[in-house]
C-alpha cells in the first residue's frame, strides 16, 4: 500500500496540559534520530537511484522536510511502517524556498546536494532562531572553497558549480549541519576534500555510514578529521536511521525528576555516555543493555549536578534545557552553562514562574533546588525548552498548561503518548 505523508493535521495552538506529581514507571520505545533523518532525506539526492530510509520518527520537521523534497518533484512514498521511498531522478526544481526555510532551518541540508549532485542550487537563508542567531556562513565558505560560485541575494544563497573540487578544509567552528553539507557535497567532488575539525556527533556518522552505502569513499567520521575520496555517482540503497539520544535522554530526565523507574528500548547507550555519567552523578541507578536503558530513581530526589555543554562527545546542548529542569527541584544547588548556543536559557524565566530558584548569570543557569514546583501556565519557545517545561509539569504540584506546543511536534513523536504510557498524567487540547 501506498501513502503519502500527510502533515500532522494538530493545530498550531494546541495546548498539553500536565498534571504532576506522579512517578513515571514503565517502558517505551525510542524513535529514530531527528537530527540524523534530516540529512540522511536530503542526502537521497545525491543518488541515481530510489533510497528507502526507515526507522524515521512521525516528526513535523520530517514532514517538511517531506515537502520540501516534494516541491522540487521528487517522487516521495511512505509506507504504513512510516519508511520514506524517496526516487531523486524525478526532481524538477533545485530551490528551497523561504516559506519553508523559515520552519525548518535544516532545509539548509539539500545546498551540498543540489550543488554536488546538479551543479546548482537556490537555497533560502535560514535567518536566525530563539536559540541564537544561527549563522552558516561556514556552509558557505566551504563550498567556495570547493570552487562554488555562491551569491547571497534577497535572502537567498544562489549557488552553482560545474563540478566541485575537493579542498582542505578548517572549520572556524565546530559545525554539525556544516559539517554534514560539506561532507555530502565531497562526495561528488572531483578528488579529495579533508574536513578538520569536523563534528562528531552521531548523526555526522549515521550520515557518513549512509552516504558509504550508497557508494561513496569517506574515512574518519567521528573523529575531528573526515576524509573524502570523490566518487562518479551514487546508488540508491535502503538505509535504517540510528536512535534519537536527545528523545533517549529526555525520557530519562523526566523518569529521574520524578522518582521514577522506567526501561527505553530501541535505543542505543554508546550514544549519550556524557548524560549516562551526568544522571548516575544525580543519583540515578543505571543499567544498560545492547538497545536499552532502565533507570530507577527508587523514589529518591535527585541531587543538583554541574553541567557545561560543548560539541560531542561532551555535554549535549541539546540535553541542556532538560537538566535545568532537573536542578531546579533537585538536592543543593546545581550549575548548567550553555557553551554552544548564546540564547539558550528561555525556558528559565518560564520555571521561574513554577516556582523556581533559578538565575542566569552570564552563560550558567544558577539553581537552588526546591522540594516542590507549582504547576502554572508556561510557554514554549523552542523545542528543548518545550520538553523541559513538560518535564518540570510531570513532577509540580497541581495543573501546567504549556502552550506553542508545535515546537515540541517538531522534534517529539507522539510525546503525550509516550508520557501517558509511563503513567504521566497529560493530555493535548486543540484551542
Ligand atoms: C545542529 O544544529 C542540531 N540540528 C541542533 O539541534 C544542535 O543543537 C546543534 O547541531 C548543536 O549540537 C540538526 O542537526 C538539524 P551548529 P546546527 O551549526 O548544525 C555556529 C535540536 O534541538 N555556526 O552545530 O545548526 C553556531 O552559531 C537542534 O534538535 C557558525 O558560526 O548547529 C553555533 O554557535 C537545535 N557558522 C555553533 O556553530 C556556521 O556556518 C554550533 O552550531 C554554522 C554554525
């Protein structure tokens, strides 16, 4: 049977509403990674032929992603499994526009491709985002280096390129989507392009592993240096997309806020050790098995802990947000310091209003933990920050509604049911 993938019909002003106080206790499944379906969909155009991906989370951002790739004439199938056929021999157009840039900053993912793959590309520029300011000038610079022609007008990077060349490439940054435009577009490149200080996180790898399936010749991935041998084409391959750490994380956060004990299966340990150490460092007893994680919290309160996040495998700025959370109700006093992103703290002023002994000086969130949050209206502002205040309204007392909960459908898969499987008492209204 074929279906095509229908956007999510839950409206842009739907509410969750929590009612705390009750200990998670259970077992889920985790999802596929977000952060690494979104350029494993845009890297499909790379190939001559249909790429099947599976595993991929039932996400708002996959699902613009979907249309995304659809708009350019791609031919894109879904299968009751939620596996996405993808055929890039059928694309017509080459532009990611702005309407659809806007809500989805990775739609920047498709330039590598587009320019490796069809020599041209029209990419809107993504602007910046609550969490900062988000530039990609580093995408740029590396694809000029590879001998692009790259103009930024009206808000749109028009970029084209007989072939590229392969380049050494420094990044200025550590860089996670630049990284991984730089490295879809070598794979085409004429010879052989060196990325230092690449990303390592685990979806630059599952990328990486993807893109060698399809035939392409890249040493390295995971560590701060990628070396990438141009290759003629690409084929198509079927490919399963590795687990989400970030989702892993949050549940587990949210079983230790509240004293619980839950099992996460479908997932994979090796990929969060630094939040494994952080969460044992609050007193949670940990068990790890191939493809899952318990953690019991045997009803204890958790102890504040001391958190810095950098690229991986430190901290994840990603997890950053969902530790506030849990210092701000655990034992002493805690310490988070946002190191990646410059505005990353939106969901402080919202705890605050739960009752929350937490201030932000300079790049740390300062907490003394109190024993009891009280439930209250809260707002979401991004999507790290709406799973925070979902996890600080399982464990106040009383009633929180947390609103612009369309970020939280971005990157959460059936969250609320997720919850409600553990025993969390939370329910979406549509307003
Ligand atoms: C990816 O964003 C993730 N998104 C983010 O996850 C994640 O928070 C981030 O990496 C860091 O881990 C996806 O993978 C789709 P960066 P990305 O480029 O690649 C600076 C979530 O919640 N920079 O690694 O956009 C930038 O300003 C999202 O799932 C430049 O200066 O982040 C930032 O300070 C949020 N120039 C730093 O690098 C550039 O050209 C890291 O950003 C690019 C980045």
């Amino acid at each position: 049977m074929r279906i095509f993938f229908c956007n999510d019909s839950r409206d842009l002003m739907d509410k969750l509403i929590i009612n705390g106080g009750r200990p998670l206790d259970g077992a889920i499944r985790i999802s596929g990674a977000k952060n690494a379906v979104l350029p494993i969909l845009a890297g499909t155009l790379l190939a001559e032929g249909p790429v099947t991906v599976s595993n991929v989370p039932h996400l708002n951002d996959v699902t613009t992603t979907v249309s995304l790739l659809g708009r350019m004439g791609v031919d894109l199938v879904v299968d009751e499994k939620l596996n996405i056929e993808v055929d890039p021999q059928t694309i017509k157009e080459f532009c990611a526009p702005y309407e659809l840039v806007k809500t989805m900053r990775a739609s920047i993912l498709v330039l590598g491709p587009l320019l490796a793959r069809y020599g041209r590309a029209e990419v809107s520029l993504p602007g910046g985002c609550a969490i900062g300011s988000r530039p990609v000038d580093l995408h740029i610079k590396g694809l000029q280096a590879m001998g692009a022609e790259i103009d930024v007008q009206n808000g749109y990077i028009l970029a084209k390129a007989k072939r590229l060349r392969g380049a050494k490439l420094v990044m200025d940054t550590v860089t996670v989507t630049g990284t991984e435009n730089l490295l879809m577009a070598a794979t085409l490149a004429e010879g052989e392009t060196i990325i230092e200080n690449a990303a390592r996180e685990p979806e630059v790898v599952d990328l990486a592993d993807f893109l060698n399936k399809m035939g392409a010749q890249i040493s390295g991935a995971g560590t701060p240096t990628i070396t990438v041998k141009g290759v003629d084409s690409l084929k198509g391959v079927r490919y399963r997309v590795l687990p989400d750490r970030i989702e892993t994380g949050t549940y587990l956060v949210a079983a230790a806020i509240t004293g619980g004990r839950i099992k996460v299966k479908d997932t994979d340990p090796k990929l969060l050790d630094s939040v494994i150490v952080k969460l044992r460092d609050a007193g949670a007893k940990i068990t790890l098995g191939d493809d899952w994680i318990e953690l019991d919290m045997q009803g204890r309160r958790p102890q504040a802990v001391t958190v810095k996040t950098a690229p991986y495998p430190a901290f994840p700025t990603d997890m950053q947000a969902q530790f506030t959370a849990l210092n701000v109700v655990a034992e002493g006093t805690g310490s988070v310091t946002e190191n990646v992103f410059e505005n990353r703290f939106m969901h402080v002023q919202e705890m605050q209003r739960m009752g929350a002994d937490v201030r932000v000086e300079g790049k740390t969130a300062l907490t003394r933990g109190v024993k009891n949050l009280n439930g209250a209206q809260v707002m979401a502002t991004d999507l790290r920050a709406s799973a925070s205040l979902i996890i600080a309204g399982l464990v106040a007392n009383g009633e929180t509604v947390v609103d612009r909960i369309y970020h939280i459908d971005r990157g959460y898969e059936a969250i609320e049911e997720k919850l409600s499987q553990l025993g969390g008492k939370i329910r979406r209204i549509a307003v």
